[in-house]
C-alpha cells in the first residue's frame, strides 16, 4: 500500500524552485490532490498509521495540522472512521483553546487547539503533509498532551531528511511517505 503512495507522490508531486524565497524548493501538492488514485492511494497509506497489524484501528481521532494537513488528515480520519481534529494557528479557533509557541528557523509560531476537541485518554494519530524541523509536530504533540490526550504516531507525506524532524518527533512512531 505504501509503495503505491510512494509512486504517486514522486511522480505527482511538483518542485517550484525559489519559492516562497530564493533557494527554497516549495514541494506543490496540488497535482497529486488532483489525481484520484494517487490521493486514495495516499490516504490510504496515511491512515496505516491508525492501524494495528491485524488491520484495527487504534485510534479515537486523526489531528491535521494548518494548513496542508488539514486535506490530508481530513480523509484519512473518515478512512479509519474517526474524527477530524484541526490544530489551528493562534486566533483562528472561536472557542476556548490551549496554545504553544515553538521556534521556526526564523522567529517562532504558535499553534492552538480546543480545549475540549481530545478527551482525556484517546489515543492520537497526527497528520501533516511534510515534516522539516519537527517544531509543528512537537507542539502539537504538547497540545494533545495538555487535553489529557496520548498521542499514538505521526505520519507525514513527506520527509525532509536533511533537516532535523525525525529527532524532534522522539518516541513517536513515524510513517513517511516519501522522503527528500
């Protein structure tokens, strides 16, 4: 099933060199979204995450990262047959929401989740469309952590290999796609 996804990712997936800035190679999802099989077979391969080896879902919900998780976790949420949970940057959640700042290479962010969209005890798989730095997935990690929530695996479209991701998701178990 993975091998299936990783075709389609290698072969749909676009470079757009210098972009967002000079010497950055942006990786454009969009044709591979575009591309039925090569979507299913990327969800499919994404919510293996959620599974045991019998083939059981192990999980209470699948939390996507903004933006680009967001398509990603969505589908494969209804795939294991549990909720969707948005982790949002801050001020875009209406309710009340448990926040954490982390570091970007260049200057910080900070995520946000609601207060009540993990329950104490559900186990959490967490989506996102590529790891770089890992800053994303740890403090997702920390807001799942803060609902009384155990976060269970990561798993990713793509892995940037040169850069530092893999250290900051730890013990987690970590499912990628492809890898650059």
């Amino acid at each position: 099933m993975t091998e299936r996804a990783r075709e389609a990712a290698e072969r749909l997936i676009a470079d757009v060199p210098d972009y967002p800035e000079a010497g950055v190679v942006f990786k454009d999802i969009t044709p591979l979204l575009a591309d039925h099989d090569g979507f299913t077979a990327v969800v499919d391969a994404l919510a293996a995450a959620g599974r045991d080896a019998d083939g059981r879902v192990v999980v209470d919900k699948v939390v996507g990262m903004e933006a680009r998780g967001f398509i990603l976790a969505a589908p494969v949420a209804l795939a294991l047959g549990v909720g969707f949970v948005p982790v949002r940057k801050a001020g875009k959640l209406p309710r009340e929401a448990y926040g954490v700042s982390y570091d970007l290479e260049y200057g910080s962010a900070t995520l946000e989740l609601h207060c009540d969209a993990v329950a104490p005890g559900e186990r959490v798989l967490l989506v996102d469309d590529v790891l770089a730095t890992g800053g994303t997935v740890a403090a997702t990690r920390e807001l799942i952590e803060k609902c009384g929530g155990t976060a269970h695996a990561v798993a990713v479209l793509l892995e940037l290999t040169f850069l530092p991701g893999r250290e900051a998701v730890g013990d987690l178990p970590l499912l990628a796609i492809g890898q650059v």
